[in-house]
C-alpha cells in the first residue's frame, strides 16, 4: 500500500468538493432559485422526485428535505414510474426529474406524462441542451468543473452539489412558508433533533 498516494487522493477528494459547493453561489441562477422555491411553497399538491443511479441517492435526499419543511413529496422509481406508477402524478404536482446529463431514457420517459397531466416539471441537470433541459418548465443548472476521480466521471462532487442546491431551497422555503419550530416538532419527534424540539433547546 502506498500510504502517501492514497492520502494525497483523500485530501484531494475533499479539496475538489469542498470546492464545488463553495462555488455554487457563483455558478447557480439566483432567479432560477426563487422560482423553484415559489413554485414549490405555492405548491397544492404534491412533489415527486426522481433519478436513476447516483442521482437517484439525490433525488431521495431531496424528497426528504422536502418533506422535513412540510412541503409533501416522495421519491418514484423510475422503472416503476412507467409501468403504473405515474398514476401518482396529477395537475397541481410538481415533478423533479435529477440526471446529471440530462439524457437519461428511464428519466426521459416521466416528461410525455408529465406533459399530458399538465403538471410543473423541473429538471436538474448540467447540460442545458439535453432533452431534459428543453422539456422543463424550471432548469436547475446544477453543475461543477470536475470531479474528483481520476476520469473525471464518478458522480461524487456534482452529486453533493444538487443536494446542496436543494439543501438552500429547503431553508429559503423555512422563510417562504413562514416555517415554525412547532411545526418541525410535530413532524420530528424522534432522536435528538425531536428531544430538542420537545424540549424547548436550541
């Protein structure tokens, strides 16, 4: 084992990351952003969140956060979605469709539905001229310079850079919807965050 190439690939893993997300603010459309934020406080119905692969660990992620500041939303597996599953879609919905290129079949097939149901589709991808990009009523642009494996294609960075960009529409959302400690405490009873808030601590 060489001890010193492996720790210099772990320093510079966390380097190439930490370096994504800081540069967010400066890559990600601030315009954009409120009108997701917007788009999903004003929401009637419900959110559907989806990706295939590495992006699908983002797309759960998202549904969670979504619904930890009572925006309801689930996570729809893609190979489901297409055999009855997108019966769950309908017209006040907002569907999120996650795919790093944009190009993706298996997330391709939710846009014919989602165009017929006439729900509010937004796509997250890097590639503005993917058929996911040219579909979508909202394109969060969510992208990095590299990541960082030795090809520059194992999906790490750019996936922690689409949590971290639904992470900061989750807590603008805290702000849009006027989100209470009291409403967190309903919905999280358990572990430490529940004890904290049953508690009354900061």
């Amino acid at each position: 084992m060489d001890r010193a190439l492996l720790e210099e690939s772990i320093r510079h893993t966390f380097a190439v990351e930490a370096e994504s997300i800081a540069a967010l603010p400066q890559k990600l459309d601030m315009d954009t952003i409120l009108k997701i934020v917007q788009t999903l406080g004003d929401c009637k119905g419900k959110v559907l969140v989806a990706g295939c692969g590495t992006s699908s660990a983002a797309a759960k992620k998202v549904a969670h956060s979504l619904c930890c500041v009572e925006v309801p939303a689930c996570y729809i597996n893609p190979s489901d979605a297409v055999h009855g599953g997108l019966g769950m879609l309908q017209e006040e919905d907002v569907l999120i469709l996650v795919s790093k290129g944009g190009n993706t079949q298996e997330i391709i097939n939710f846009i014919p539905a989602c165009k017929t149901k006439k729900a509010t589709l937004i796509g997250v991808t890097e590639n503005l001229d993917s058929t996911l990009a040219k579909q979508s009523d909202l394109v969060y642009n969510v992208r990095v310079d590299r990541e960082p494996c030795p090809f520059n294609m194992l999906a790490t960075a750019s996936t922690l850079a689409v949590i971290a960009a639904f992470d900061a529409v989750c807590i603008a959302l805290m702000h849009y919807t006027h989100y209470t400690r009291e409403q967190f405490a309903v919905i999280h009873p358990g572990g430490a965050v529940g004890s904290r808030l049953l508690n009354n601590e900061k």
